[in-house]
C-alpha cells in the first residue's frame, strides 16, 4: 500500500465569542506595542507551521487539550491558551500577560469557557 503524505497546512482562528462579538486575543493583541505584537505574531506563525506544538518553553500543556504558547518580551510574559480543533484548526481562546509564577485559576476558566463556547458551536470554525 502507498502513503501519501497529508500537505494541506494547519490554519489559526481567533475565538469570538457569537453573542457578545468580543475576541479576546485579538483584543488583547492590539493594545500592546508593534514590537510585542510582531513578536507575538511570528510565535503564533511557528506554532501553526509547527502543527500546533512546539517544545518546551515556547508551549505547553495546561489541562485536557488545552495548551499555552509562551511569548516573553523583556520581563513580560505573555500568554496565550489554544486547542488544536477539526480539520487541522489551530483555535486561539484567551490571551492574558502572567505576572505570577502560577497561570492564574481565573485565566484558565476564560479559556475553558471559550473552549466549551467552540464546541458547542464547531461550524463557526470550520
């Protein structure tokens, strides 16, 4: 039997939440500086030409399919929680700058409701 390997290129999407209209990453994105935000930009092209992983210390897991992709510009860290989704969809769901050693409960629970906000309505992202 001959394999074929799959090229299609994994794409990233922006949470939006339906009914208020926010994105929280977008949001947060454009209120930082151009550098940061380039910076920014160019860890999230890795991550989508790297399927969605990349080794330590630039992502990680956090809890179920929820990973974090690490940006640190000068002394800050910034922070951003995403799943892998159908069809080779990377989803970005929140975005946040971690100022404790520890990802902070709250955080998460914004990133696990946008989670669940994606399941719940998976033909937006398709």
């Amino acid at each position: 039997m001959i394999y074929t390997e799959d090229t299609t290129e994994y794409r990233v999407k922006f949470f939006k939440n339906i009914q208020s209209g926010q994105n929280p990453v977008l949001e947060y994105l454009k209120k930082l500086g151009v550098k940061e935000e380039t910076k920014i930009l160019k860890y999230i092209e890795f991550l989508r030409l790297n399927k969605g992983y990349l080794e330590e210390p630039y992502s990680g897991h956090i809890r179920g399919k929820i990973r974090e992709l690490r940006v640190d510009f000068g002394h800050s860290k910034h922070r951003i929680f995403y799943f892998i989704f159908a069809r080779k969809t990377i989803i970005l769901l929140h975005a946040f700058l971690k100022k404790t050693s520890k990802t902070p409960i709250s955080e998460l629970k914004k990133a696990e409701k946008n989670y669940q906000h994606v399941l719940g309505n998976p033909t937006v992202y398709e």
